[in-house]
C-alpha cells in the first residue's frame, strides 16, 4: 500500500524530498537513457499519485496549484519523471468529470493503493495522413478495441491504461489492465528530449473491456478539463526552467574567466554583464512559476462557482492557463539555451548533461506551440472569444 498524503504542505513537501533523491541519477539516466522504473515505483509509494483525490474517498484533494508545484518540483529534477504522470492525472480529472459514482470508487481506490494510470489517447496516422481513429465494438455485455496509438507517456509504467475511442460517434474511456490480452506497449520513443518517458506505443488487437470500465465524455459542456491539462504541461516546462538555473548557477560559481577583452572580474558570477544577463533570465523563470500558481487558482475558483457563474470563470481560467502555458514555454526554452551564453565551452562537455535540458525543452514545448497559447489569450481580449474546453 502507498502512503497517502493528506495536506498539501505534506504533497509539496514530499515532492521537494523525492525530487532530490531523482535529481543525482537525472543525467546519467538520460545519457544513457535507463528507464526511471525504480524513481516511478517511489513516486507510487510516496502517495503523490494520490493528491487529487478527494477528501470524500479519502484523498487530500489537493489545489490545483499545489499540483502544479509538484509536477514543477519533480521537472526541475528530471523533466521525464515530471512528465511520465501528466496522463495519470489528466485521466482522474476526467473521472471527476464524466465518471461515474462507481467507476470513481474504484479508480480513486486504485490510485490511493499505489496504481498508476497510463495513457493511450492519439491515434496513429495511416498512409494518406488520416487519423486512424480507435473505435468500440460490442461484443459479449461489453465492447472489444483495435487501434494504434502513440505518444503514449505512462503506459509502459501503469498498471491501467485509459485509451480513448469512438463508440457510435461519440467520444469514450476504456479503463484497460495493462496485462489484458491483447494489449502491447512498444517502447520505441526515439525523441532527442525526454528520452526516458517512453513515450512510445500502443498496440490493441481486439482487446475486451467490461462495459462498465467505459466512460463516455461529454465535450460539449462548459469545462475546467483543458486548462487542467495545460497546468500539466506548463509545470513541467517551469520546472524545466528552474532546473536549468540552478544547474546553471552551481556551473557559474565554479568558473573562472581566461581574461578575454572585457573582462571586468575575476570570477564569471562578479561580472555585472553576466549577473544582469542571469537575472533577465530569473526573471523570466519566476514569471513562469507566478503565472503557473495563479493560473491554479483560477481553475479552483471556476470549479467552486455556483453554475451561473462557470461559464465566465471557466473561461477566465482557459486564458489565465494559456497565458502560463506561454510563458512557461518561453523560460524553459530560452533559459536552457541562452545560459550557455555566460559560460566557455567547457559547459558542452557531455559528461555535464548540461545540454538535456535544452533537449527536454525543445522536446516537450512542440507538443502544444505556444503560438497556439499566444492566440487564445489574445482572442479572449482583443474579441472576446474564451479558449475552448477541450482539445481537438
């Protein structure tokens, strides 16, 4: 049994504590790429996997920017672990959402017990560029599943794997034991960031799940579920940011300048040309982990709304999550490139691994391009027009 967190001081706390032990091996197991099994077993038995679940079922239901402090704290550590129970979490919102009494008994008991959930959401592509969309098929008091997935962050490590699909045109969640018959996973991520989320892919040959392990969605009502997803996201690239500082910052420490022309102190970290140029990017990193906390709140509040005000909320809550996405985009991608600027090159050496966290940068931000963030935060105040609820 996992230990289960009660407060969110105890979740930020535990976090801060795993994250350091996860931080020592972070290099070498992304130079290498050796799957973080063992870390993802101590995250299970920590009782972080269980912070969202509600108090009623005896979680600690936690904030929502409390979570967000979490994923950022284990990102900062190793940017794969942080990102490895996005889906985990994205898949009990989802249950909060459109579950049912029953199946969110379960699921809550499940995760509270140490179990991880996985994630087969993006259907593959077919020749002609086409999605090949996943479909339910009854069969026998339930239905049977076929498809290909990829981008499947979690699978390899859960012990259940939502997969979406198309069941009479509407969308669904099968709740699927990862050791059904039927079901593969394929580590077969090659992605130059990241490298040890295994993110890689699904296969289902006529897979039979239980009718009452499906959830349909409903994606047409006014919803908090996407701005969830994006704190998700735009915690891993914050952390990723704040990772990249402080590795920086202990490199800096350490240097000492070859006097080339201009050169106006001894040691790198007295130069004012260097601390200004540090400090633009801290600033640009502690905006990032602001916008992050405050983007959480104003998920909380739309959810604690009474329902004639949800939909104002909720949409205050899509640009406030946008606006975070896109600034958290922005801190880890120049934080993790432009700090190489203020050292030699003996920063690029490959046994630092210093270069990892550009990679996971690059890496993670194409998944949902901050043009997009940009665009709706813009919309929302130029025309009025809130982000929708959920992705395509």
């Amino acid at each position: 049994m996992a230990h289960v967190i009660k407060t969110d001081g105890e979740a930020i706390a535990v976090a801060r504590e795993l994250a350091a032990s996860f931080g020592a091996g972070a290099a070498r197991r992304d130079a290498e790429r050796v799957l973080p099994v063992a870390e993802i077993e101590a995250l299970s038995d920590s009782g972080l996997l269980g912070i969202t679940v509600p108090a009623e079922h005896g979680g600690a239901g936690v904030r929502t920017a409390t979570l967000g402090s979490v994923i950022r704290e284990l990102s900062a550590a190793d940017a794969s672990i942080g990102q490895i129970p996005q889906n985990h979490f994205w898949y009990l919102d989802s249950l909060r959402e459109h579950g049912t009494p029953g199946q969110q008994a379960f699921f809550h008991a499940e995760v509270l017990a140490g179990r991880r959930l996985g994630n087969a959401a993006v259907d593959a592509r077919g020749p002609d560029g086409e999605r090949e969309r996943a479909t339910l098929r009854p069969h026998d008091g339930g239905y049977l599943i076929s498809g290909r997935k990829i981008y499947s962050t979690g699978a390899l490590f859960a012990h259940w794997i939502p997969v979406t699909a198309l069941d009479e045109d509407s969308h669904s969640v099968a709740f699927v034991p990862r050791d059904t018959p039927g079901l593969t996973v394929v580590d077969d991520w090659d992605g130059f960031g990241q490298r040890t989320t295994a993110s890689g892919t699904v296969l289902l040959e006529d897979v039979f799940v239980p009718a009452d392990r499906v959830m349909p969605v409903r994606r047409d009502d006014v919803s908090t579920f996407r701005s969830f997803g994006l704190l998700i996201h735009a915690a891993i690239d914050t952390g990723i940011a704040e990772g990249t500082l402080s590795d920086a910052a202990a490199f800096l420490r350490g240097y000492v300048k070859g006097g080339w022309p201009g050169a106006q102190a001894e040691k790198v970290v007295e130069d004012p040309v260097v601390v200004q140029l540090f400090g633009e990017l801290a600033v640009l990193t502690r905006a990032a982990r602001a916008l992050l906390e405050s983007a959480g709140d104003a998920v909380d509040r739309a959810r604690s709304a009474p329902p004639e005000e949800l939909p104002a909320l909720a949409a205050e809550a899509a640009v406030a999550m946008a606006a975070a996405r896109a600034q958290a985009d922005r801190a880890a991608n120049r934080v993790s490139a432009e700090w190489f600027e203020l050292a030699g090159a003996s920063a690029a050496r490959l046994p630092l691994g210093l270069d990892r966290h550009w990679r996971n940068a690059r890496t993670h931000t194409v998944h949902d391009p901050r043009r997009a963030k940009v665009h709706d935060v813009g919309d929302y105040h130029l025309n009025g027009i809130a982000p929708r609820s959920f992705p395509r």
